[in-house]
C-alpha cells in the first residue's frame, strides 16, 4: 500500500510535537496520517510515544505544536462540546479492556448506548447480544468481570467498544498479557471488525507477530520519532539498526531506555554521594 498516494485520510497529524511539563518531547515533530478502512500500527518500545499519539488523537491532550485532524476536523482548537460530538464516532479500547467492575457484561456493553443514544432497553437487548455474539460471547450477560479469563475480559471490552459502530477505533495495547491463542483470537477480531463495520483503526502495540498479521501499514516510533514506516513486509526488511534489533530482541544504544531526571534529583544524588 502506498500511503503517500491516498488523500483519504481519517487521521492527519501535521509536525506535532508534545511534551509533559519542561521534560523533552516525547513527541518530536511527528508527520503521519491514516487512511480509511485500513489497520494502522503504531510500533515501538516502552516510552516511545506509541499512548501519547492516542491521546492525541482523541483530544485527551495537546500539542505543543503542529497541527491534528481527525474526520477533517481541527481537534487542536475544538470546544468541549465538539470534541465529545467527535468522540461519539471513536471507540477506543484501553489496555487491559479497563471493564467497569462493578457492573456485569451486559450493562459494560449496553453503557454507552445508554448515555449517548435514547434507544428503548429492549433494543439495547437486542443490540448488546448481537455485539457479544460478534465476540463469541453471547449468554455471559450476567457475568462479572471478575468470572471472566483476561481474555474473555478483554473481547467484552471490544464489544463495548464497537457497540456504536465507530468510524475510528483506537486501540491501546490490545494484546498485553493474552496467552498466545486468546491473542491470536483478538487479532482476528479486530481485522474481522474492522472489516464487516468498514472501520479506520490505529492500533498501539509492542506485539510484533499479531501486528504484522493484520496490519495495513505501519510507523515506527523511537525517542518521539518515526524511525521507520511501510508494510509489514518492508518494516520486516528495514535497514535501521533499531528496527531491525527490536524485531529480534536486541539492544540498540542509540534509543535511550530512560526518562529524562529532573536537575533536583540529580542534585540530590550528587550530595548523597
């Protein structure tokens, strides 16, 4: 796929960079966009911004600098009131599917039905178990988060997820801590999905053979850049040292496994010597 040639974007981040407080940017002036109906990751190592560009996305931050849309729309300098009208066409599964715990899997997934739509109960009936069936848990209504495996926890929050139908799904380490077949059963979900509902979605991960599976394109992120970009093919043949020692394993000295210490502590260091 050549990404360069598709106008279609659902996502377009223009030179962005963020940073937290006075520390370096963990986003250093990143360009990238994202088509429709595609599965895009985002690759790389812990603190490489793969989250931050997330938030992002779905306004929960902003940037320093540069400019995001999202559905051409200027999500930078939007209102509240136009970034939850926004919202209402994303879904977003957090890592570790973060299911309210004190609700049973009928009322997880029937809750943003609830508050964003005046459906009658009896559709959100309908709805909810069509959703669950979609994730190959229909009868678990009345189940607890705390009755369910990781990841039978994890597809109900999926069902949750998708339960409007969003345009653009946003997924935030979609496959931590999954043994190898409840992982292989989320990767197909979310191609399947992102399919059947003609979907965008961005999915954030470490997981190198789920992601190469299923995605369309993927951008390389290390020390709040991107340091790679292509098909899961071209990623496989990248000549970039980092890339390529991250796929197997490695350790690359040029990316920085660290966070940057505010001067006090160092001071405090130096005076405890």
């Amino acid at each position: 796929m050549n990404i360069s040639n598709n106008s279609n974007y659902v996502v377009n981040l223009e030179s962005v960079t963020f940073s937290y407080r006075d520390k370096a940017p963990i986003i250093n002036n990143i360009t990238l966009k994202i088509p429709r109906k595609k599965v895009i990751a985002i690759m790389g190592g812990s603190g490489s911004g793969k989250t931050t560009l997330l938030k992002l996305i779905s306004g929960q931050i902003k940037p320093l600098s540069g400019s995001i849309k999202v559905f051409d729309e200027d999500i930078v300098n939007q209102s509240n009131k136009g970034l939850l009208e926004l919202r209402k066409k994303l879904g977003l599964l957090f890592q570790f599917g973060a299911l309210f715990t004190d609700m049973n899997v009928y009322d997880n997934v029937a809750f943003n039905l609830r508050e964003n739509t005046n459906l009658p109960e009896s559709i959100i009936r309908k709805v909810v178990a069509m959703k669950l069936n979609a994730v190959g848990l229909f009868g678990t209504q009345n189940l607890m988060p705390n009755d369910l495996s990781g990841g039978m926890a994890r597809r109900v929050a999926l069902a949750r997820a998708t339960v409007l139908d969003p345009e653009l799904m946003l997924y935030d380490e979609p496959f931590t801590g999954l043994d190898p077949i409840s992982l292989n059963v989320i990767a197909r979900l979310i191609k399947e999905l992102n399919e059947f509902l003609n979907q965008t979605s961005i999915l954030v991960t470490h997981d190198i053979n789920s992601s190469f599976k299923i995605a369309d394109y993927i951008y390389f992120l290390g020390n709040g850049k991107i340091v790679a970009e292509g098909s899961p093919q071209e990623i496989k043949n990248s000549e970039n040292e980092f890339v390529k020692k991250f796929i197997l394993g490695g350790i690359d000295d040029s990316y920085k496994y660290e966070y940057q210490s505010i001067s006090e502590y160092h001071s405090y260091l130096s005076r405890t010597k």
